[in-house]
C-alpha cells in the first residue's frame, strides 16, 4: 500500500465526505470505499484499489477528478453538486431506480462535465436500460483515462455484444494491464478470447468469497452475452445468495440484485 499511496500528502477531513488523502498535483484520480463505515480512500484506480483491498473487495464509491473534489470542498457549488448527485444516484441504482439513477449521474455531468470521464456507475445504469451504444461509449471513455480497468473493458464488450454479437464485439475488444486478482484476470480472459463460464465458477467455488461471488456475477453476465438466458439466471442468482452477494456493501453485489430484478428473477 505504501508503494501505490507515497504521492498522496494532504488529509483533508471535516468535510461531508469523511477523511481523504490526496496530492494536490496529483492527476484526476479515482474514489473508492472499503466496507468499513467512514473509510475512503483516493488510489489511481479501481485495479489498484482492489490489490490494496484483497480481500475484502468493494468498487469504488465516488469518483470524481481530484480537482472536483478540491473545488468541491473550497467552495465550487457546481462541483460539490455533481459530487453529490453521483451518491444519489448510487443510492438509487442500489434501491433499483436504474432510471433515476441515470438522471442523477447525467445531472452531474451537467454541473461538472469533468465526471463523465469517470462515470463508470453511469455504463452500468445505461446497460440495464438497454442504452447500449451509450452504454459501450461510456465505458470506452473511462478505459482511456484508466486503461487498467478490467471490469470496465468487459462491459464495453456486454454493451457491444448486445449491438453486434459477440463476434464483432470481440473484434473490437478493449485490452487493458494485468489485473492483481486472479479471478478477474481468469474472467478477462474468458470475455476477450472465448471460454467456459463453468470452468471460471469452479475455479474459485472453495476460494474467498469475494472470487466465488465475481465469477459467478461473471459467469452470468457472459451466457447473457451469449443468449442463453437460463444458463445466465442461475450464475446471477447464485452471485445474489452467495455470502458476499448477502453481506458486502461492494457496488457490483447491488448490481447482482438490480441485474435479477430488471429481468424478474426472483432471489428469494
């Protein structure tokens, strides 16, 4: 953690959003959240952040640029409003509102266009309201200004594959840097190439309970790509009542439980 986090030399608190360390020089960085209550850290991305946090994964809560955060606590209304339009708009995606969701994150964009660039809650809202081409162009933007996004690239690929089948998306898959945890590394490499949901799913059914919860969330986001629906509600389901689907505050277990209701998928 030392290595990743040497750049980051003020500690701002007393602010509506907890304690934060950051450089002021530093570029437009990436927010995130341990589960813990009142923890925040900035780190340069949500790769980096997860290596810190093995095992306890969680992505990211905000994530605005370091600068509209400055703004945000000096003074700058339009930035400390985009800041919290986007935790309401998480709120809402968590509760289900996939709709107000995206009208929270389009109205920070409005109040501070520097968000867009890191919106990625914002691909994940447009995805589930089937706004794909939108969708894949968010998450293309987002890989440009991290390109070692590996949840990301994948879901450019499931908006794409959902506009021009999975062998054209594929064609145009986003490659991104190694990611520090196996099972995503091992979920890469089944969207970019072609490979067995089921293979990924036992690999890590007796690892942490973080792995077995992203392989299935993966498993069933990959048979959805492919069309095969029931295939797709069993891993989803099982990402849902996984201990880590029931307990973790991790956005991507929101989106386990948003992902079944929007398809009327019990998981009770």
């Amino acid at each position: 953690m030392t290595s990743i986090m040497h750049n980051f030399k003020f500690t701002i608190s007393g602010n509506p959003f907890g304690s934060h360390s950051y450089s002021a020089s530093s570029p437009p960085l990436s927010f995130k959240k341990h589960y813990r209550p009142h923890f925040f850290v900035i780190t340069p991305s949500i790769v980096q952040y997860n290596l810190i946090l093995i095992p306890t994964i969680s992505r990211r809560l905000l994530i605005p640029s370091v600068s509209g955060l400055w703004d945000a606590i000096t003074g700058n209304n339009s930035a400390r409003e985009a800041l919290l339009a986007i935790r309401r708009g998480m709120q809402l995606f968590r509760q289900g509102d996939v709709s107000g969701s995206l009208a929270e994150f389009d109205r920070a964009i409005e109040l501070d266009p520097r968000q867009k660039a890191y919106l990625w809650q914002r691909g994940l809202s447009l995805y589930y309201l089937d706004r794909f081409e939108e969708g894949a162009e968010q998450f293309r933007i987002d890989v440009a200004q991290n390109p070692n996004d590996t949840e990301e690239s994948i879901w450019c690929f499931l908006c794409e594959a959902q506009l021009y089948g999975v062998d054209e998306a594929r064609k145009q898959f986003l490659e991104v840097g190694r990611d520090p945890r196996p099972v995503m590394r091992e979920a890469y490499n089944m969207f970019k190439d072609g490979g067995d949901p089921e293979m990924l799913v036992a690999a890590f059914a007796n690892g942490r309970d973080n792995e077995y919860f992203y392989a299935s969330l993966y498993a069933g986001l990959y048979y959805e790509s492919q069309k095969q629906t029931d295939a797709a509600k069993i891993h989803l389901l099982a990402a849902c009542r996984s201990p880590y689907g029931l307990s973790s505050d991790d956005y991507m277990a929101s989106l386990a439980n948003v992902h079944c209701l929007c398809r009327s998928w019990s998981s009770d």
